[in-house]
C-alpha cells in the first residue's frame, strides 16, 4: 500500500455550524468513497510482525545473558566470601536456594523497564533501568526471604553486597557485549530511514557507524523526484517515502527511522505506526522536554511512535481478555434474556434482536446485535416525525440521535436504551471477533464521512462494547469530540486504558447521561 499524503481535513468544527452551512461546503467535503479509498487502514504485514519478533529476540537474548552472568557470578562469588567469613564454610546450602529466584526476578523487572532487546535505548535511560531493576530484585528477594523464611545476617550482607556489585558492573558488561555484538552480522534490528535526502542519508551513515546502537540500516527513502533530479543514482537509496511500508517488506526492516530535518513528515509517521511495529523519529533539539527518550548520539532525542496492537503478544492479550469475560458473561445472562425478549415482543410484535450493518476494523462491514428497543416501522415512524417537526433534523443529522425519538418502545425500549441493556448481545460480536470489549463504538458508512481523516485512526481498531466516548458524556457530546476520543484511544492503546474504560463504565451506565 502507498502512503498516500492527502490535505488535512478539519473536523473542529462545531456541528450546529456545520449543519447550518453544510449547502455552502458540500462541494469541498469529500464523499464516503473518497474517504474510505484514502484514508481506510489496511492490514498490518505479518511478515513486518515476523520479522520484528525474531530480530528482537535474537538481539535481546545475548544481552539477557550478559545480565543474567553478571547478576549470578556476583552473587555467587560475594555469598561464598560471605560464607566463609560468618558461616565457617563456603556454598551454603542457603546461597544455591536464591540464585533461580534473582535470576528470575532481575529478567522480570529489566523487561519491565523495556531493556529487550535494549535497541536505541539511550546511555542514561539504560544505566538508570539497570540501577532501578537490580534494586528493585534484591531488595524483593529479601523480603520473601523474611516473610515466608527466614533472613539471616549473612543473607543480608550478601545481597547487599552482591546488588552494590551488580548496579556498578552490569552497565560496564552490556558496553562491553554491544561493541563484541556490533562486530557480527546477525545483531541488530534491520532498519529502513525516511526523510528528507540530506537528513535521512546522515542519519544512515552515522547508525552504520554506531552500529553497537542495535540498528542496522539497509538504507534510506526519500521524495523520488528529489532524489533523481538532484543527486542521481545511490546505492544506499531503496525507494521513496511514499513506498516506505513495501520498502520495509521488501528489505526485512521492521523498523522505521524518521530524520526529516525540517521538513514535515507527521503525515507519513501517522500512517507508518499503524502498520510498522516501530517508528523512532531522531530530533535534534535544545530541550529534551518534548521528548521521550535521550539517545546514545549527543543533543539528539529519540521518540518512539507505534501501536502496540501491531505486536502479537498484546494482541492475544487483549482477544484472551475479551473471551474470558463474554463467555461466563453470556451465559448467566440467558435467562435474563428470555425475560427482555418477552418484554419485548409484549411492548410491540415482532423479533427480539436487531441487526445493523456496521463498519468495523480494516472497513470490514458486520452486523451488530441489539435487543429491538424501536417499533418495527421504525424508518418510517421516523421521517413521519421529521417532517411534522422540521425543527428537530438539525439534532438528528448531527448525530443521528433524538433525545425524544418516536421510534423507541414504550416503557421497556427506554429502558433498554437508558441503561444500555440493549446492547448486550453483542457480546456475541465480541466471541465471533468482530467486536471487542472496550474500542470505539461501531459507525454505520454514512458516519464516515463525519470522520473525515480522522476515520483511519477508527479503521485500525476492533470496534468495542464500550469506549472512551461511552465513559466521556456519550451523546452529550458532540460528533467532532466524539471522532478525537476515538483518534486518542486508537493512538495511546494499553491494557490500563481498557482497564480504567471498563471501570469507569458502570458509573457511565448508572449515571446514564448522554443515554438516549
């Protein structure tokens, strides 16, 4: 797929004022098609996903055990100095008993402080991870073997000493063990640099140079007329800016590094973090405020941009969640259904569920359930009530809601709707992996072009039972806030995210503001 670099389309705009000069702009909005043609988010390569794993677990594994060496030979050799001194004899039964539990618990907490496979990460963000991490192991050791044993004077002395040992050696051994790595051909994260020419050539040749950094550039992309026009053939050149992804494909370089000087390439980074597991823009900048992460090379910042839904693990993290709670959740919730299902039918005949055409993640359209909380004829009772009350399209066309809508079932419809309850079947959208427990609220196609570019961000997630919109005022909102609470969650996913949404939730559905 190209990067296609389209105009910013603005969706800023309050919706009153929209509606009331949608005649005069229509001409400048572009259509549904146009929409989903430019700005729908393909499928991530799982070659790029492939790719990434292996090459991470490669370049992490000789640093693991660095680490691992380091942290076991320092405690070994303290405790046997210490045994002999206090104890009378050296290797005490005690010392073999901690060495599984330090070696487990220091991997646990460097990976915690994202030192794999310690790529780009920078001198000072490394030193402080290691302190941190080496602290944080030994002193929990000690207090398990407190709790639930015993600590003896010597133990402590040990550890003491032996952590003292590890802060100040296992900075001096991972120096040591990335210029040894640097020197072999299959160390390293394959990388692919876009910018502009100049920068982006400088940025290769000084990652060539730095290769104990973990990168390894294959080349760089940059505007192709630029390119021909004004330098003519390099060998270091792989292909415009515009082909970055096929590039990346092509080469193995799961990772993409932006050097852009002064040029503008917000638009292609926007693009690239959803479909590449890693994009690292290098800033040269006089404050590091605005920045994430010092890099190794001086005065320049290293920010990361990717979406950590491109990686397998958090991926079967988030689907393993969703299914442990749908599963127990539908099946307690089946005779409750039977009971709404005769509410239903008895407030006005017809079928119980509801199916509506919604678009989901990549553009890929399903039907999403509800229980029927409307009369059967609704449409029409609908464009009835519209033309006896004329006043009230501006609130429909804005969001497709009606705070008094005629279509609703009396008594159980309302019910449904105020406390969400129609919305429960969907968990079935959820176990069928068309729906996920928390993500933006599923669209209809003729929302997208509210969304305007802002539907990329939309395309690249699986649509949820609740969402940020749900828990920040639902239809109190307005549609153009509405499409930012969705770019921000596409953008900042996590599991505390999913995790604070679903806790913020019931308080939503109790309070029921923005419910109708």
């Amino acid at each position: 797929m190209q990067i296609e670099h389209t105009p910013e389309l603005h969706c800023d705009t309050p919706v009153t004022e929209a509606v009331s000069t949608v005649d005069a702009t229509v001409s400048q909005k572009p259509s549904v098609e146009e929409i989903l043609r430019a700005h729908t988010a393909v499928r991530p390569s799982r070659r790029l996903s492939v790719a990434y794993a292996m090459q991470s677990f490669i370049t992490g594994i000789p640093l693991l055990m660095i680490d691992l060496a380091v942290t076991s030979s320092c405690l070994v050799t303290t405790a046997l100095l210490v045994d002999i001194y206090y104890v009378g004899q050296p290797f005490h039964p005690g010392t073999w008993n901690q060495l599984p539990a330090i070696l487990v618990l220091q991997w646990l907490f460097l990976s915690l402080h994202q030192l794999y496979p310690g790529v780009g990460v920078g001198n000072v963000f490394e030193l402080r991870g290691l302190t941190r991490a080496t602290v944080c192991s030994f002193i929990l050791l000690a207090l398990l073997n407190a709790w639930f044993g015993e600590l003896p004077r010597y133990e402590f002395a040990s550890f003491v000493i032996s952590g003292t040992l590890v802060c100040v050696l296992l900075p001096f051994a991972r120096w040591m063990g990335r210029r040894a790595l640097a020197k072999t051909t299959w160390w390293g994260l394959r990388v692919l640099v876009l910018g502009d020419r100049f920068s982006a050539l400088q940025t290769c040749q000084e990652l060539s140079q730095n290769l104990n950094w973990g990168f390894r550039p294959i080349g760089y992309g940059c505007d192709s007329d630029d390119q021909k026009k004004r330098w003519g053939p390099d060998e270091l050149y792989a292909g415009p800016i515009t082909d970055g992804v096929e590039t990346a494909i092509r080469h193995r370089a799961p990772v993409i590094v932006i050097a852009s000087g002064e040029a503008d390439l917000s638009w292609v980074i926007e693009r690239l973090a959803f479909q590449c597991p890693a994009v690292v823009s290098f800033q040269s900048m006089k404050s590091p405020l605005l920045c994430n992460n010092p890099f190794q090379s001086p005065c320049t910042f290293a920010t990361h941009f990717n979406s950590p839904l491109l990686k397998l693990v958090p991926r079967l993290f988030k689907r393993f969640c969703d299914l442990a709670i749908c599963v127990p959740a539908i099946l307690l919730l089946c005779p409750i259904a039977f009971l709404i299902g005769y509410l239903i039918r008895r407030g006005d005949p017809g079928p119980v569920f509801f199916g509506h055409e919604r678009v989901g993640q990549h553009g890929k359209k399903f039907r999403a359930w509800k229980f029927r909380s409307m009369v059967v004829d609704a449409e029409n009772v609908l464009q009835e009530y519209l033309q006896k009350h004329p006043e009230l399209k501006a609130e429909w066309e804005a969001d497709h809601k009606l705070r008094d809508d005629p279509r609703v079932i009396r008594g159980i419809g309302t019910l449904l709707r105020k406390w969400s309850i129609d919305e429960f079947p969907q968990l079935w959208n959820i176990v069928k992996g068309e729906m996920s427990l928390v993500g933006p609220r599923p669209i209809i196609e003729a929302e997208i072009a509210k969304y305007s570019e802002g539907y990329f961000a939309y395309s690249h997630m699986v649509p949820g039972l609740t969402g940020l919109w749900q828990v920040s005022g639902r239809n109190d909102t307005t549609y153009a806030e509405r499409v930012k609470l969705d770019g921000f969650y596409a953008r900042n996913w996590s599991p505390w995210l999913d995790i604070w949404i679903l806790v913020r939730t019931p308080y939503a559905v109790l309070k029921s503001d923005g419910a109708y």
